[in-house]
C-alpha cells in the first residue's frame, strides 16, 4: 500500500515481434534463477490481445492458491465504479467532498476528480505511526475516518501532487452511500461478474485468508511469514484478492470499452506531471504508452499494466520479492521481445576484514544538511551479512514498525533494494560506529549515531 510507482523506461525504440518459440524457456530460466536465489516467489503472466503468450508459476510458499493480495491495484476497481456511478449521472467529477463528509479539512474544495489523482491533499492515512503495530485490527468506517481526520493536509488542493490512500478509501464510502450497497457488493456486480473474473473478491475478515497465499519476509538468509493487515484498514485503496489470469482479462476488458465508455476511458489516462491519472500510472514501456497499476500490502507486491497500441498485458503477483517489481518486470518483458538485459549478481560481499553486523546495531538520527531533523530509524539484525532498517517511535520504542531489508556491499556498505538507496556507515578513530551517509540519487543525508 505505500507509494510505489510504475514508471518503466527502457531505451529502446519499438516492438520486436517475439516469435522466437523459446521464450517462454528463456523467461522460465531467468525467473527459476531469481526464486533459486531467494529474490521472487509469485506469478507471472502476459497476455496480448486477451490471449495468454506466457504463465508462469514460481511461488515458493504454495498452498495450492494461485490467488494473491493486490494492494492498491483495487484502485483501478474503485475507479471504474466512480466512473459507471458518473455515467449513470449520480456522480461527477466536480463533486465537492464536504457533500459526503464535511469533516475533512478542505473537503468544501476537494473534489471527486483530485481523489481520483492524488491531487486533493489529503493526510495520507497509512503513513499512520501506529499502522504497522495495529494492522491486524478490524476497524470500522468511523475508525478510519478519524485516523484520516486526524492528519495534516500535505497540500492546498490542487496545488501539487502526493499519493495518498485516503483519497480511495473516502471513495470507497462514497460509493457506498450512493448506491446504499458495500464495497464488495459492488465490486462484484459491476466488475467481477461483468466480466468473468472468477477468483477475483474483496477480502472482508481474517476467516477468508486460508483461501489465498500468505506473503513473507527474507531476513537475507531465511525467509518468515508475514502478519496481516486487516482488509477493513486497506478497504477500497486495497482489499482485493486476485490472480495474474483475472487481472489480465480486467484490463483487457476496461482497454476495450466493457467497463466504461470510451468518454471516461480517455479521462481515466489524462495523467499529471507525476503520471498519475484517474485511477491509473503512466507506464512508458518500450516507446509505446500504457496504463496500470502497482501495489503492496504487508510482503505482497504487485503490478499490472496494458499498452493500448499493442493490447499488451503484463502482470506479475509476489508474497516475497527480495528486488524491485520493476526489475522483474524489465526482466521478464526483456526475455519476451529479445532486448539485451544484464542479469543481477545476488552474490553477497564477503570479507576477512569486514567487521560484524552487530556493531551497526543503533538508533540514527537523519538530518538534511546537518540541519533540520528527518527522523529517527533503528538498525537491527537480520541474516549473515545483511540489516534490517525501521522507523523509530522515541515515546513507544517497543512497537513494531515495518522493516527493510539491507544486504552487505562493501566492509561498512549496505545498499536498500526498496528505496534504491545506499547506507555508508562511519566510523571514529577506535573503530566505533558513529553515523550514517544516506545517499539516495543525487542527495546525501548526514545520520548520527544516538543510541
């Protein structure tokens, strides 16, 4: 459910017809390479004009389920029925929020259309500090409106663009005062049995979670399942199970008018300078233009996207990934047209003159220019040469908070595949671990040992 962007650029130019038959072995081999190597346990699939050119299955942790948690993908199926609700003339764009929920700060100029785009402002409720610690609660809708109510506004709406969560769970009420049905309900006649999607539902208790996959975390040696997050917390931002065959036939279907209008299709694309567009992301892929999707709820992560020109499909579902989706994604579509990829060494650094992983153990405090204050993270343990990283609560240091995986690149080097960022840890003059260069891109941040 956090930010995650799909923005995938390769700098090729063009198609090439994939009509080498060995293909399908070629992607097989890569992605046999990446579980064999602890990087990806899920499921594949392409599909070109709605018919399926490759599937493939490399779930470590079967339970004879090829159903996955999809995150914030179900925000394409909160999309599409506040799309049908507008062209049945109940709804419009122009909607102002305070119609339905005056108590949310700015709600008398935030409309329906800039919580379609993350152009509203609103706090983003998962960035809650107690989420991960109390995720596995079941809330009520008054729950989450007052987490939601209780936020800071990121932004005047309309004045920029931040991804929040909110702005598809407050839709997701919408709809339901509206239509005087659930979410699910909804979901199940406008989408799912509209068009056939047979193992597709929103997860609506903790009794339903034996009928899909449980999603784990690798701590760089082994792998532990993962606790769940109740699906009354992600509701409509990301309730919905599915597969990788039910989510190609969806976007098959919407890219092909079964869903809405051709009207609400071209505004669903119209993407801001952020590429995000009314319940889809841009997806630049190959030189042709497409639209989709990603998400992650607890260790699940997922990714679905469609290039119209071409009525291609990708999909690929994770209950354990231990590299970017991206990179899989760039893998898979690489084997299939032909292109040159570079496959990732998963070696890990190895040295006689590294010191332990213990001595890393602390509380950091991460400053902007050694000025102003970010925050506080913990380093922990994790497997033979690697380190978890956490969020830090100086008032309750004994909840739970979400961990990242860093693996060993250097003696004092780590690198943080998720946020693509590189850890320099510094020592003093007796060899004691003092701070952290953070450098993320062009920008470095300067962290201080406190504990």
């Amino acid at each position: 459910m956090k930010k995650l962007c799909f923005l995938i650029v390769l700098n090729v130019f063009g198609f090439v017809s994939a009509q080498n038959s060995d293909y399908k072995k070629s992607i097989d081999s890569l992605l046999n390479y990446f579980q064999e190597n602890n990087a990806f346990s899920g499921s594949v699939m392409l599909q070109k004009n709605g018919e399926t050119v490759y599937k493939g299955d490399f779930n470590k942790f079967a339970n004879n389920s090829d159903q996955y948690r999809i995150g914030s993908i179900t925000k394409i199926f909160t999309a599409v029925v506040v799309f049908q609700l507008i062209e049945e003339g109940k709804l419009s764009l122009d909607t102002k929020l305070n119609t339905y929920f005056p108590a949310i700060k700015n709600s008398e100029i935030i409309t329906i259309g800039s919580m379609l785009n993350h152009t509203s402002g609103i706090y983003n409720y998962l960035e809650w500090e107690d989420y991960y610690n109390q995720k596995n609660k079941n809330y009520t809708r008054e729950d989450l409106l007052k987490i939601i109510q209780q936020g800071k506004p990121d932004f005047k709406p309309e004045k920029d663009c931040s991804y929040s969560n909110s702005n598809y769970t407050l839709l997701g009420f919408i709809i339901e005062d509206i239509t005087k049905k659930s979410y699910a309900e909804n979901v199940k006649a406008r989408i799912t049995n509209k068009i056939g999607l047979q193992n597709t539902y929103c997860e609506t208790s903790e009794t339903e979670y034996s009928k899909r996959n449980n999603s784990y975390l690798f701590d760089g040696e082994n792998w532990s399942k993962e606790s769940d997050t109740h699906p009354s917390f992600t509701f409509s931002a990301g309730n919905i199970v599915s597969t990788t065959e039910d989510l190609s036939k969806l976007m098959h279907a919407l890219f092909n008018g079964n869903l809405v209008s051709k009207k609400s299709l071209e505004q669903m694309e119209k993407t801001n300078a952020t590429a995000f567009g009314y319940g889809f992301q841009k997806t630049p892929f190959y030189g042709k233009i497409g639209y989709g999707h990603t998400g992650r709820i607890d260790e699940f992560r997922s990714g679905a996207a469609y290039l119209t020109e071409d009525q291609f499909s990708i999909v690929i579902l994770t209950n354990g990934t231990n590299v970017k989706l991206n990179e899989m994604v760039v893998a898979v579509a690489s084997k299939y047209y032909q292109k040159k990829y570079k496959t990732p060494d998963f070696t890990t650094y190895q040295s006689k003159t590294a010191p332990p992983t213990e001595i890393y153990n602390g509380i950091y405090k991460a400053k902007l220019a050694g000025l102003i204050t970010l925050g506080k993270f913990k380093i922990t343990q994790a497997g033979k040469n690697h380190l978890f990283i956490e969020m830090y609560n100086e008032d309750e240091n004994e909840k739970e908070s979400r961990k990242a995986l860093l693996k060993r690149r250097g003696d004092n080097d780590f690198y943080s595949f998720e946020a693509g960022a590189e850890l320099q840890f510094l020592l003093g003059k007796k060899d004691e671990v003092t701070g952290i260069k953070l450098t993320q891109g062009k920008q470095s941040i300067n962290c201080k040992k406190v504990k």
